[in-house]
C-alpha cells in the first residue's frame, strides 16, 4: 500500500513515494535555489534603492522550504538523525536560539525588541528566521546523494561568484553604478572612493562571500580533470582576488590568504606527487597551484602600483551602522583610537557577562549599545563571529557550534585518504578548505544573511552520506 501523509492520498502519495532519482533530483534543485534566489534578490535589493527589507525573504523562502522537504525525506524515511550526529547539533543550535528570542520575549515587552530578535536588525535581518533557515539549508545539504551533485552546487556557487565579482568591479570604477560604498565622506575613509562590495551588503561580508568560493575554485582550477572547468575556476579564481583588493578589507586577504596556506599543505601532504593531467599547458595540480600563486601575486602588484593598498575596516564598519541602519540618535566619533575588533570584544564581553546562558537574543547586538557610553562608535556587530554567537545567544550556543565545526574538519580530514587514492574527488580538499578558512575569517568578521547560507551550505555537504566511499559507489 502506497505511503500517506495523515491518511491522505495523491499529492502526499507522489511526495512519499517518488523513486529515488526523483529524490536526488529535488535535493539538489532546492539547494541549487539557495544560491540562485539569494543572487537574484541580491541584484533586486541592489539595483533598486529602499528595497532592503525584502533581504531576509529571499532567505526565507529557500532555507524554509528545506526544512520542509528534510521533513518529506524523515517521512520517507530516507534519511534519520542516527546517521547524522551532525544533526543533533544544529537541532541543539536551534531550540538554544529559540530559548534566546524567548527570553527577550519575556524579558523585553517592548514590540521593537521583539520583532528585532525575530526578525533582526534593520539592513541585516538576521533574527530567528534567518537563524533557523540557515539550520535548514545545513539539514538538506547532509541529504546530498551524488557526486555529480555537488559538482553542478559548486559550477553554480562558483558562477555566483562571478556575478558578483563582475558587480564589485562596477562599482569601483568611479560613476553612477548602484553602491552603498560609492564616495564616501572623507571624515570617515580620508578620501573619495568606491569600495566593493558585490551583492553583499558590504565591503567586509563581501570579503567573506569570497573566501567560500575562492576555496572551491582553487580547488577546482587545481584538481577538475575536466580542462574547461579548471581554466574557468582558475580565472575566476584571480577575479576574486582582484575584487577582494577592492574592498579596502583586511578579510579577503586573510580568507584567500588562509585558503592558499590550506590548499599548498594538502597538495604538499596528500601524497601520489599530486595529480597529473592529459591535457593543457600545466600537466600537475603542483603547477596549476603555483600559477595561480603568481597570478595572484601580479594582481596584488598592479593593484598596490595603480592605486595603492588601503585597510579601512573601522571605517567601513561605522559607515554602515550609522549612514546605512541609522542605529544611533547621533554622528559618530571619530576619537576613539581603538582597533575595530578590540571596540567590539569589549562590548561582547560585556553583554556575555550580563547573559551568559542565552545572549542579549538573536541579532540584539545594536539594540544593547544604547544606554551610556556605548552610544559612542556604536557598531551593529562585534566583527568576530564566535563572541556575537556567544553576546548574542550565549555561551552554550557558542560551545555547540565550535564542537559543530571542530567535528566537521575532523570529518574531513580522515576523508583526505581517500582524495589522496582517488584526486578526482576534490570535493574533499574544496570543502575542507572552505569551512577552514571561513572559520579563521570569522575571527574578524561576522556572520550576514548574504554570505552565511552558503557557508552552512557547504557545511552540511561536509556530512553527506555520499561522502564516505561505500556511498560514493552506489550512488554513481
């Protein structure tokens, strides 16, 4: 008898009993919306100015809808949690991130509060729903059933990637393109500039965007047999680079840097002198690592040469919480000589130690700056990820998250004996790389609904049952 959803029948009989390629097929459509919808709201919400409150829907819309269908594949019974100690985790992320909103909840009966840590501040929007949507996203992406898979996930980050980059370009030639970051006050960054910053919100998320697909394309333009996939990764590879010098960050430099650091160790320990070509001018990933290397350090020359290589994160950081989500009553100061990152662990610090158990609530980092002193330089983030999850949803939440990606590396790691027997499964070094270096980054930049759905993407493929070789072999 056909399998129903509470007794009823058609459209719960095609969900529960589609056939297994069909399955495959639904998995990888969703996650491949997850990058596709993001982009296409990003171009919306940055070619049309006051649009910024449609952000978090376009999050909405695709980590939802995967919660839904991991739903369908519990039913189906096609996957369950005893397969993913992963999921355990990032269940355990979400009732502690529940428990967080609902001590502002209760704690905060002003509307403004609560609707903050619902649905986040304003221009970022990263509240409870784009918490538990990011959870989403990591649940399907475990569900991931095929090699092939993966592939099409990263031509299409990868191709998102490009976009951007193209974007980021615009905008720093000097003319009208749409940018949030286009001549500046001079009080704030010394001179007129137009800084990059992609579909990402800003200069130094849009530096974090990078780093995940500067990871898979260096992975790509070093190990894809395939000779066309590996030219268009490796130039994409120095388009990134390149928009990265745009930014006027220092997180592009340390997300790529990290990358390269990650991707020279495994080609130097993974064994087999590395893999050799048929085809092309270089006939081993060694020196397809070692040109991308060069070409990376010619941008950087001609960059450095042309226009000089300016670090101006403090400054990007006021001029988005005060010009662009108007948190504060007044103009910001600009005596205060503090670094960026010491501005915002001391302000974690001190609201860790005020709720040490469930944070001040999702995305509340703004709302805690307004008593005293703290309206001085106020900052809508700390800019180190692993003290906002812990000022912001608490010490435990922190803790579970840590041991989330301590785990997955550890995952990944043991795989690197099977890429090393087999190179054409890249996909291992590629994520490896990525949830490294994103990890690292993260010490000086922040978690952004424009750049976070596709790192939790990556992270939950990182658990997929393709990815042991028993699976490999019988999902081809």
């Amino acid at each position: 008898m056909p399998k129903t959803i509470f007794g009823t029948t058609e459209k719960s009989n095609f969900i529960l009993n589609m056939n297994y390629t069909t399955v495959r097929r639904w998995v990888l459509g969703i996650l491949c919306a997850c990058i596709i919808v993001p982009l296409i709201g990003g171009m919306f919400i940055t070619g049309i100015e006051g649009t910024s409150s449609f952000l978090g829907s376009f999050l909405y819309a695709t980590g939802f809808s995967c919660i839904l269908f991991y739903i369908v594949l519990l039913l189906r019974k096609d996957i369950s949690f005893k397969q993913y100690p992963a999921a355990f985790l990032v269940v355990g992320l979400a009732v502690l991130t529940f428990a967080s909103y609902y001590r502002v909840a209760l704690a905060e009966p002003a509307q403004e509060n609560i609707n903050t840590a619902l649905l986040g501040e304003l221009g970022r929007y990263e509240g409870l729903l784009a918490l538990f949507a990011y959870f989403g996203i990591f649940l399907l992406a475990t569900a991931v059933m095929k090699y092939s898979s993966v592939k099409i996930i990263f031509d299409i980050l990868v191709g998102a990637g490009i976009v951007q980059a193209i974007v980021a370009v615009m905008q720093h030639i000097p003319w009208d393109f749409p940018s949030d970051f286009r001549k500046l006050p001079a009080l704030l960054l010394l001179k007129d500039v137009h800084l990059s910053s992609g579909l990402s919100d800003s200069p130094i998320f849009y530096g974090s965007f990078l780093t995940i697909v500067s990871a898979v394309a260096i992975a790509g333009a070093i190990y894809d047999k395939n000779i066309t996939r590996a030219r268009v990764y490796g130039v994409s590879s120095v388009l990134f680079f390149l928009t990265g010098l745009f930014t006027s960050s220092v997180i592009p430099l340390i997300g790529i840097g990290t990358t390269l650091v990650v991707t020279l160790v495994l080609e130097l320990t993974a064994g087999n002198g590395g893999t050799k070509f048929d085809s092309g001018i270089l006939k081993s990933s060694g020196k397809r690592l070692a040109a991308l290397i060069a070409a990376f350090a010619v941008v950087f020359g001609i960059v450095f040469a042309a226009q000089g290589i300016y670090l101006r994160d403090k400054a990007i950081a006021y001029t988005d919480a005060f010009n662009r989500l108007f948190i504060t009553a007044g103009s910001p100061s600009f005596v205060n000589e503090q670094s960026l990152w010491e501005i915002g662990a001391e302000r974690s610090v001190t609201m860790i130690k005020e709720h040490p158990i469930l944070g001040v609530g999702p995305d509340m980092f703004a709302k805690n700056q307004f008593s005293g002193s703290l309206v001085v330089d106020s900052i809508d983030r700390s800019y180190n990820e692993y003290l906002y999850i812990a000022a912001t949803r608490g010490i435990p939440s922190l803790l579970m998250y840590l041991v989330l990606l301590g785990a997955t590396i550890i995952r990944l790691v043991k795989d690197l004996k099977q890429f090393a027997s087999d190179r054409e499964k890249w996909f291992r070094p590629a994520l490896l790389t990525a949830v490294i270096a994103y990890s690292v980054q993260a010490f000086f930049s922040v978690s952004a609904v424009t750049v976070a759905p596709f790192f939790w993407l990556l992270l939950g493929i990182s658990w997929s049952k393709f990815i042991d070789e028993n699976r490999d072999k019988s999902t081809k």
